[in-house]
C-alpha cells in the first residue's frame, strides 16, 4: 500500500500545500498569499482550505498525517509559537493542538530550515549522505542539520539558525537584534542592499541607471553582461558566503553542504567563489567538502515537512499517526 502525506510550507509571503508520495513526489499542489496580518485564526483557515483543495483533487488518497514547516521562533517539541515575526499575533500560539483538532490527524512541525534540510536528505541532493548541512539564501539565511543520520533539533526544536553566528564583530546590524550576523551580510537582501548604496557612487555601472531597480536579478544580469561593478558585488557575495560556510563545515563536519533559497538560483555563478574561499580558508582535513545546489529547489521544506508524516521514517517527535480520519 503506498502512503500519502501533507506538507505544508507556512511563510510569511505564500502558504503552500502539496500532497506527496513516499518517494517525494508531489502528486498534488496549490498554494495562496499568507494574510500575514489576519491572525492564527485566518491563517490556519487557509492552510486548511488549501488541504481540503488537494484531497478533493485527489478523492481515493487518504492522507497518513500532516507536515508543517513553519518559520520560527517555534517550539516544535510542544507545538507553541513563541514568535514568529513574519506573522501577527502567534506568540504563545498552540500551532500544532489547533492544527490536528482541525485536521484530525497528527500534524508535525518543524523550523523551515530544518523541513527543508530533510527534504534534501530524504529526497534531494543530500541523499544517500549520513551528515550534511543545508543552508538557504535568501530574504534572510537559515538552515538545518543532519548529523550522523538524525536530525539535528536541539532545545526546545530551534537548531539551525545558522545565520546569526556572528562574522564581523559589532558589524552591520541584523533584523534578529545582533550585529554582524552572517545573515547581515550574505542574504539576498544584505547582498542588494549594498549594491543599492554603493551604485549611487559609481558611473561605469549599469545598476540604478535611469531609476532601474535594482535587485538580485538585475545584478546577476547586469554581470552577464559584463558589467565590472555588478561582477564585483557578486564576487563578494560569493567570498561572504564561503565565510560562513566554512565556519559550519569546521563546526560540523558534514559530507556535503546544500544551498537552497532565491539566491541559489544563480548558484553556478557563485559557487566558483565559494569553493575558492573554502580551499584557501578551511583547514586541509575540510577542504575538499562539495557545496552544491539545492536537487528540490524551493519545494526543499514542503517535501521535507510531509516526510515528517510519512509513516516508516521516523523523522518527527512523534511519527505515529492517530485513529482517525481527513472530513471536511
């Protein structure tokens, strides 16, 4: 008998479901704008809509639980929101209780970066591998662990937040509070952010011209079309993100590092600089671990939030489903 599961990806632009099989395909998928003002409420309505959506796209599946990942501060192991910044009114939220009284299934959470380091391991490029270390770019940084075979959650299930381990001391500030953050440097919005300020300084550069705006693509453009400037910013990038990166290899020691999130994308441009850094930088035992592109490009945390309920995998803190049945 094969065996179904939800995922759900809850951010604070989009909501995302997909049904998904046992060997990671989305059979089934839709997704709307997050009411990020709307409150608990308004949310979990969407993400129950959109669930009925695809189960009644797909009447003969019955559904063996329910995966959501979740941006944080979340407590996973009690199901409680202590935080979410991107959406109001979640503080103190029990996300998981509400959740499976309205699905009548049990319904896992996890951190988003760890969700989508699962999806890799289970399904995409880190698969086969006992450890890696995936690590998204974008907006912000984030990122999971899987050591020696087990997800890596750590107190109270928040480990990962691999983007506020401190670079550059009393450096450029960061949304989390701190200063200097990896995130304040090499997220996507870190990385136009400085390409803003400083076009305003140039004029051999095509960025900013004539009011353009100026943004990841047009900078990635810009240098496909051999503009020096825009070469330069990424070439930065690309050395700020080694940086980090081989700060979690020496920590971790991971067989392979995953980079997923919008600024993977142009992964190939980037990765050159990145190996660079790890081959000058790293200690010689740690040098020669890949980095590579993300396989599930950004269904990563939707896959691995429905392998949580996937019976069989034992990947979520509690992977035995309850009695009971999907009604709508």
């Amino acid at each position: 008998m094969e065996h179904f599961a939800i995922g759900v990806d809850l951010g604070g632009t989009s909501v995302r479901a997909a049904l998904v099989d046992e060997r990671g395909n989305i059979l089934a998928q839709d997704e709307d704008e997050t009411d990020a003002t709307g409150g608990p409420e308004r949310v979990l309505s969407q993400i129950f809509g959109l669930a009925r959506g695809l189960i009644a796209s797909r009447p003969s599946l019955a559904p063996a639980g329910v995966g959501v990942s979740t941006p944080g501060p979340v407590d996973t192991i009690t199901g409680i929101a202590s935080d979410i910044p991107t959406l109001s009114g979640f503080a103190g939220f029990p996300l998981r209780a509400e959740l499976e009284r309205q699905f009548g299934l049990t319904v896992s959470l996890e951190n988003d970066g760890i969700a989508a380091a699962i999806g890799e391991w289970q399904f995409g490029a880190g698969k086969g591998y006992d450890s890696l270390v995936y690590v998204t770019v974008s907006t912000g940084i984030g990122g999971g662990i899987i050591a020696d075979g087990r997800v890596v959650r750590g107190r109270m299930g928040m480990a990962g937040h691999v983007g506020h381990m401190t670079i550059t001391p009393d450096g450029e500030p960061c949304p989390c509070g701190n200063r200097g953050c990896f995130e304040a440097y090499a997220s996507g919005t870190a990385f136009t952010r400085r390409a803003r300020q400083r076009a305003t300084e140039r004029t051999d550069t095509v960025l900013g011209r004539d009011g353009s705006p100026i943004n990841s693509r047009a900078i990635f453009r810009a240098a496909r079309d051999g503009d020096t400037f825009a070469n330069q910013l990424i070439d930065e990038e690309a050395e700020t993100l080694g940086r980090g990166i081989t700060n979690l290899i020496h920590i971790l020691s991971p067989e392979i590092v995953v980079m997923g999130g919008g600024l993977s994308n142009e992964f190939d441009r980037l990765h050159a600089g990145i190996a660079d850094h790890i081959a000058r930088r790293a200690m010689p035992a740690f040098r020669e671990v890949p980095v590579v592109r993300a396989a599930l490009g950004q269904n990563s945390g939707l896959v691995g939030a429905a392998a949580l309920a996937l019976p069989g995998r034992d990947l979520a803190f509690h992977p035995v489903a309850k009695p009971g049945v999907l009604e709508f």
